[in-house]
C-alpha cells in the first residue's frame, strides 16, 4: 500500500532549505518586528500558559473593541480553518464556498470532512453552502474580496458560517481598509506583518450574534493549549502601540519596494496582472517552461511561489522583497 505523504502546497522553505530569497511568502520583507522579537526573547517557555489564556484574550478582545468571550485563540490560521470547517460539518452543514482563487486549505478541511466545494458567489443561498470563505484582500491577486460588500447586505440570522481570513490585511499598501460585516468571523494571524512566520499563534473574533454555545463548541475542539508561550508572547506584542507604529513605517518601505519590483518584472518581459493592493502580486513570466524556470531559480537560492495551486497556472504569486533580492531575481532570469 502507498503511503507516501503529500504536504500541502506553501511557499517558504523547503527540502533544500530555508532560500537566500524568498518571493514565495508574503511575509513582512521589513521583518522581523524589533519589539515582537525581544518580547520572543523573553517569554517563559518554563511553564505552561494559562489554558483559558485569559489575559492574552482581554488585551486581544480591548485590541479589537470587543468583549473578551468573543476571543477564540487558534494554533494558526490553518488550524483554525480546519477547526471551524470540523464544527460545520458536525452541525450540519454539507458544502462549502470558497473564493474562485485562494488558499488550498479552505478546499482541504472542507474535503477532509467530504463537503462539497463551491465558487463564491455573492446571493448564494446560506442553506446550501453553510461555511463561506473570504480573503481580505485576497490572495494571491491582492484584490478586494467581493465577498464582504454582499455579506454585509445580509442580515446576521440567516444561520450561515462565514469567516473573513484578515492574514494580509496588516499589509494592505493602498487604500482605505475594508469594512468588515459585522455577521462575520475575523481570522487575524499577525506573524506575517512582523515577519515572524515561524511562530505559530493566531486567534478569531466572533461577530457578535454567535451563540456562546457555538464558542463552547469551538473551543472543545481545540487542543489543549493550542499556543504555547511564544505564541502568547507574539499575539501579545501584536497589541501594542509601539508594534503598531513599526508596522505603519514598515508599509512606506514596501511601497517603494513593491514599485521597483514590479517595474523590474515588467523589464524583463513578464505581465504584471494589476489591482493588487498588498504586498504581493501575480505576474506572468516570459517562460515556455515555468516549472523548469522555477527549478533553475530555486538552484540560484531564489523561490517563487507557483499560481497553479492557485488556479492560475502559468503564472508565479511573488512576495515583495528588498532591492537586493530584486537584483539577485533578475541576475539568475537573464543568465
């Protein structure tokens, strides 16, 4: 019998290890966050946190503007995602809608429970896709999810799930940020604005009409202690003014960062597909091979990440990286 493990598709590191220049994540290029990483350098690993994480929940829940009940702390985004697609499916629901592109592990969890996957649309029927799926802005284009201007034309009782994954909005490089509709969740996972990926923590907001014994429910999914101390020290530091400012300096530099970059991409004959407002985009290279291209610039110790798990064969998401790593991109592509 095959055995063989097939990991999910993600940028980052990989078999030959952690690359010298990675487009393949969209994490913070300004990262990782002075503050984050000495709050790192202090946490207390001796011991375990606090199982309720009842502090970590009321500085979260004062962040936010909410009550701390509405706090769901989540080992990662990914965990998250599979844990509410769990309760869905124990409550009833049988498909599930996702956005035309976007992250796997939306289609994962919910083909880990046998739902049925749908292409958002906006006006779908709540009683036949009862776990929606959107991304703010979403990725891999960067563009604003439609999703949210229908959803908040929805009133809150109509019984559907639906979970905006907030990931990039931290990273958000132009215009005013979403409203985000109140029957909604908010999936926040803070280590890609401080360039701090290889710390697991993130945590949900419940929309405020979500029955406590729905949070109850959720929570006697979780593992216990789903974050460990470093990941309360993470989502700690998350919440301070002194993050916060560093983060808004951090988006001037990626702005300029992001215009050099694309204005590279477009020299060297790729198609810059526009409307991203993060700090990614997709491009499509000058490449009769793209997978061998991509081989070619992994062994030079550069990594772009592949649209197709996306459904955008044929074309490559690239996190903005500094000048440096610019050039390093455009050295390996001409030879």
């Amino acid at each position: 019998m095959d055995v063989t493990l097939h990991p999910p598709l993600h940028g980052g590191p990989d078999a030959l290890g952690v690359p010298p220049h990675d487009f393949s994540t969209n994490s913070n290029a300004c990262g990782p966050c002075p503050g984050a990483v000495q709050a790192l350098r202090e946490a207390d690993a001796r011991h375990y946190p606090d199982p309720a994480y009842t502090a970590l929940r009321e500085r979260l829940g004062a962040f936010h503007g909410v009550g701390p009940a509405r706090i769901v702390i989540a080992g990662s985004a990914s965990e998250f995602i599979h844990r509410i697609t769990a309760f869905a499916a124990r409550r009833g629901v049988r498909a599930v809608a996702v956005p035309v592109h976007c992250y796997g592990d939306y289609t994962r969890a919910a083909q880990a429970w046998g739902l049925d996957v749908r292409p958002a649309a906006p006006g779908a029927d709540p009683a036949v896709t009862g776990l929606c799926w959107a991304c703010e802005p979403a990725s891999p284009l960067g563009t604003p999810d439609p999703a949210l201007a229908a959803w908040a034309r929805i009133g809150a009782q109509d019984g559907a799930l639906r979970v905006i994954d907030c990931a990039y909005a931290p990273l958000r490089l132009e215009g005013t940020a979403s409203h985000m509709p109140a029957n909604a969740w908010q999936l926040w996972t803070p280590n890609k604005a401080l360039g701090l990926t290889g710390v697991r923590a993130a945590y949900a907001v419940a929309p405020q009409a979500q029955p406590p014994q729905d949070l109850a429910a959720l929570q006697s999914l979780a593992p216990s202690w789903p974050i460990g101390a470093h990941g309360v020290a993470l989502l700690t530091a998350w919440t301070l003014a002194s993050t916060q400012r560093w983060l808004r300096d951090s988006l001037d530099t990626l702005r300029a960062w992001k215009a050099q970059q694309q204005a590279l991409c477009e020299s060297l004959g790729w198609a810059v597909v526009p409307g991203s407002l993060a700090n990614y985009f997709v491009a499509r290279p000058d490449a009769d091979d793209l997978p061998a291209a991509l081989h070619r610039l992994r062994a030079h110790g550069i990594k772009l990440r592949d649209g197709t798990s996306f459904g955008l064969p044929g074309q490559v998401r690239l996190g903005v990286l500094p000048p440096d790593s610019q050039q390093a991109l455009r050295q390996a592509w001409i030879g």
